[in-house]
C-alpha cells in the first residue's frame, strides 16, 4: 500500500481516486483515522503472512463487507480465488462513521 502520513492528503487522495477499502499488514493509528473519516475500510490480515500471497492484479471480491463493519466481525476477501480473513481496524465508534460514508455525512446525521 506504501502509505501512512498521518497528513489528511494521504486519505484524501485515495478518496477522490475512488478507493473505498485498503487491507494492509498495519496501520498507524493516525492514518488509518483519517481513512474511516475520508469513508475509506482499514482492513489488516488476520495473518500477515497471508499479505506476501497477493500479487498485483489480482481479482477480489468482498463478502459482507457492511455486515462485518457493522458486527465487528472479521472479513472475509477471495482474493485470486483463495479466501483471506481481515480484521477491521475500527473502534465501535469509527464503525459508526465508516457506516454513514466518512465523518462530515456522521457529524451531519447527530445535527
């Protein structure tokens, strides 16, 4: 992924280029803060080894992305035809935005 600045422009740029999920080794905690505001999923591998078995290009399909976000539960993504288990890394509360789209349209929603 090659980011983490914990500058807002490190989250804004993958928004405007239509990014909506990005599943990582690791996160640092500032950067993936401003992700879940920007409305972006901070997902982490449940096994990090699994990361080195993703190639670029490969197809993926998400299942119950929405539910998992909203259960807490753990997430599962086939990736080249094999499934790989992530872990959301949100708190209850950043759950919530991530479920209203970003932190303006949650702030917007308590008005």
């Amino acid at each position: 992924y090659g980011q983490g600045s914990s500058r807002e422009h490190a989250a804004i740029c993958p928004m405007y280029l239509g990014v909506r999920v990005v599943a990582v080794k690791s996160f640092e905690r500032i950067h993936s803060g401003n992700l879940i505001n920007f409305g972006i999923v901070p997902l982490i591998f449940t096994n990090s080894e699994d990361y080195d078995k993703i190639e670029e290009g490969m197809d993926f399909q998400i299942k119950n992305l929405l539910g998992s976000v909203k259960s807490g539960e753990p997430v599962s993504m086939v990736i080249g035809g094999t499934e790989y288990i992530f872990d959301v890394f949100a708190s209850k509360r950043q759950r919530l935005i991530l479920l209203e789209g970003g932190l303006l349209n949650y702030t917007k929603k308590l008005i």
